[in-house]
C-alpha cells in the first residue's frame, strides 16, 4: 500500500468519503421525517404581525389555526406579561412539559401534534391556591350580583376603552400593586382554571353581558363591563 502514488490513494478515498457524505444525508433525512409536528398558531394581540391574529387564540381549549412543520416535534405556548397568548411550533429542541422564563413572557413546551391546548402554562406558575372538588358541572353567580341591565346600557363602540386588571396567578388584586391594561376591550374577564385553582384576569374584545359566567372544559370565565370590574375573587 505504502507504494501507491498520491494519485492513487485519492482514487480510493474518494469513494470511501462519498459513501460517508450520503450515509450523514441519510439520517438527516430520517431525522426529518420524525420530527414532522402539527401545532396551533396564533395570538390574540392586535399588533403583532408575527403570528397569526385571532381574538379567540387565548381560549383554554383552543382549536383553531393549525400550521405544520417537517423539521420540529415541539409545540409550544407563551404567556405574555400584558396579558395576550401566542401558540406556535416551538423552534428549539426542549424538554417535553418544560417552562421557559423570559423577561416579558413564560413559555411552555409539549411535544406532540396540536398538543399545545387546553393550558394557560398552569405548572409553569407558582401558586398557593387550595383546591376543592367541585361538586357541580354547572357555574355559580359571579361574586357580586347587580340588577339586569339593559341593551341601551351595555352597547358600546369602537371608541369606548376599557381598564382591566391583567395577571396569573393573582387570587388577590389591588390597583397599584397588580398590572392593568387599557385598550378597547368590550369587557373585563377572570377566569379559574379548576385542576389547579389558577386565576386569571384580563381583557377581551368580544361583548358579553354584564355578570356573564360559562364553564368551559377545566376553566370558569365571568366577564363584567366596568373598569377594574375585575377585582373581585371568583367564587366557583
């Protein structure tokens, strides 16, 4: 072998690193097809242009937009300090169920197709609720109760704004010390997520009657119309 011209031996590597090179293309591509994902996407916040925009995107058990992708196996979720959520395929390798701290959000990460729903990122929060089994499907009054209203006084327009108090993990608020929004939200919201006594306040911008309570799948959510309307805890 020690004969063999320069020549020579590059004739016989050359194959050997051929073979080498479509072995690599080879499991990249295999690599490819297991990380293939369907995940939901979208944001409920008007301004940003990088997602996807629908009102509904912070609804618990959301099922909307899907978008899919060849190269991840990661959704994720982000809950953004002013209130708004995105849900997105999750670009980075991370640990399935893993939390993410950012300086204006936390993110959550599942793995798995359209696995990033029914959550608010509950685990990735602290919290010193206490818990009890419910014993009804069906949502009580909302903690303060006031007389019907009527259309005349609960129509609202573009114009009309709205402050709200904005947090999760907030089972008690007080202006000064918890965040509040204002934008044109046609009402206030608190909702408990029952599994974990999780609370959360914010704004929306669907109307919905004064005192107005819906259980959903895992979630309670009463709205009201007034600023700040949504102080008061959430008896459930």
């Amino acid at each position: 072998v020690s004969s063999l011209t320069a020549m020579e031996r590059h004739r016989l590597t050359c194959p050997l690193r051929f073979i080498a090179l479509v072995a690599l293309l080879v499991a990249g591509l295999a690599h490819v097809a297991d990380a293939e994902v369907s995940c939901y996407a979208c944001t409920d916040d008007p301004n940003d242009t990088n997602y996807f925009h629908d009102a509904n995107c912070s609804t618990y058990d959301y099922g909307g937009f899907v978008l899919h992708n060849m190269f991840e196996d990661y959704c994720n979720i982000h809950i953004n300090d002013n209130g708004y959520i995105e849900r997105h395929v999750s670009i980075n390798a991370h640990e399935d169920g893993g939390c993410l701290y950012y300086a204006d959000h936390t993110t959550c990460v599942c793995k798995g197709n359209y696995c990033n729903t029914h959550s608010y990122c509950e685990h990735c929060f602290p919290t010193t609720a206490t818990t009890e089994p419910t014993t009804t499907s069906t949502p009580p009054p909302p903690a303060t109760t006031k007389p019907p209203t009527t259309d005349a006084s609960t129509e609202t327009t573009s114009e009309h704004t709205l402050r709200c108090f904005n947090c999760i993990g907030c089972s008690n608020v007080e202006e000064g010390d918890t965040a509040v929004i204002e934008d044109e939200f046609l009402a206030c919201m608190t909702a408990v997520v029952l599994d974990s006594g999780v609370v959360i306040r914010g704004g929306s911008y669907e109307e919905h009657p004064d005192g107005e309570c819906v259980g959903n799948t895992g979630t309670i959510e009463c709205w009201c119309n007034q600023d700040l309307c949504n102080k008061d805890p959430l008896y459930y």
